[in-house]
C-alpha cells in the first residue's frame, strides 16, 4: 500500500474472539472470498455489521489529519467492524484485504438481535470493544507524537 504516512507494529498481536463466540457467529453469517485488494468497508461509510476474519490478512488503515495511518494487519479470528455495529456509527477505520481472504458478513440488525438472545456472549463482546478501545487509543497517540530524531552512531 502506498501513501501511508504511518504505521503502528508497537500495538503487539490484535485481539482475537473468543472461540465460543466465533462459532456462534459463524452460524448465522455469510462467506464472502475476496480477492487481494477488495475494500470491505471505508473509514466514514455507514455501518452494515460484522465481518469475521477466517483465512487471509485485512489491512486497517485510518486517515489523521489528512495523513492515512496504517492501523494494524489481522487475521483468522479477528471480528471486524464490531464497535460501529454495536454503537450504530460509521466505521472508524478503512478494511481491505492485503492477500486473497475469506470472512463472513453479518448484517447490524441480525447481531444486535442476536446478542440479546444471547447474554452469556455478550461479556466476551465488551472485551473485545476494551481492547479495541485501549488499542484505538495507543495508535492516536502514536500519531499525534512529534517523530523523534534519528541519530546515527560511529
């Protein structure tokens, strides 16, 4: 990818669902294979629901004040768009498939209806929106810092 002002390889491993999760959502969503390349979902576009990662890499990339940050690169296991679906707000970051991929959709409604059918999931949810958030947090502030000097040893 070109133009990427910025990237964050400091954030450590993205957090993977819970399995018990994964397979329950799994039941009710579609497969989707898409090719290297394919944008699941813009940073500002309205939120559609869940896409759960089960073979390839999806780059996530945000713009900052006109700079486009690369967030984090995810694989199997990795449930994407989850805070806009559960918060009803426009995707914060841009999804796109570094390599061919395979991910399963499920639309906003069909979550939300299922959640509530299921409240023993839901814990497993607000965990993987912590770490969402505490990661969010880290790569803005990594964003906002001044870049330090590089200085050269003889």
């Amino acid at each position: 990818m070109s133009g990427i002002a910025m990237t964050f390889q400091e954030l450590g491993q993205p957090y993977t669902a819970d399995e018990s999760l994964l397979a329950s959502f799994r039941a009710i969503a579609a497969e989707i294979a898409l090719p290297e390349g394919s944008v699941l979902f813009r940073q500002g576009d309205p939120v559609r629901g869940i896409y759960v990662v089960e073979s390839g890499r999806i780059s996530l990339t945000m713009t900052e004040s006109g700079r486009r940050i690369k967030y984090r690169s995810v694989s199997k296991g990795y449930i994407l768009g989850l805070p806009a679906t559960i918060c009803d707000q426009p995707y914060s970051l841009t999804a796109e498939a570094s390599e061919a991929s395979h991910v399963r959709f499920i639309e906003q409604a069909k979550v939300v209806e299922f959640l509530r059918g299921r409240s023993d999931l839901c814990l497993h949810v607000v965990e993987i929106l912590g770490h969402e958030l505490t990661d969010m947090r880290k790569a803005k502030a990594k964003a906002a810092a001044p870049a330090r000097p590089v200085s050269s040893h003889r």
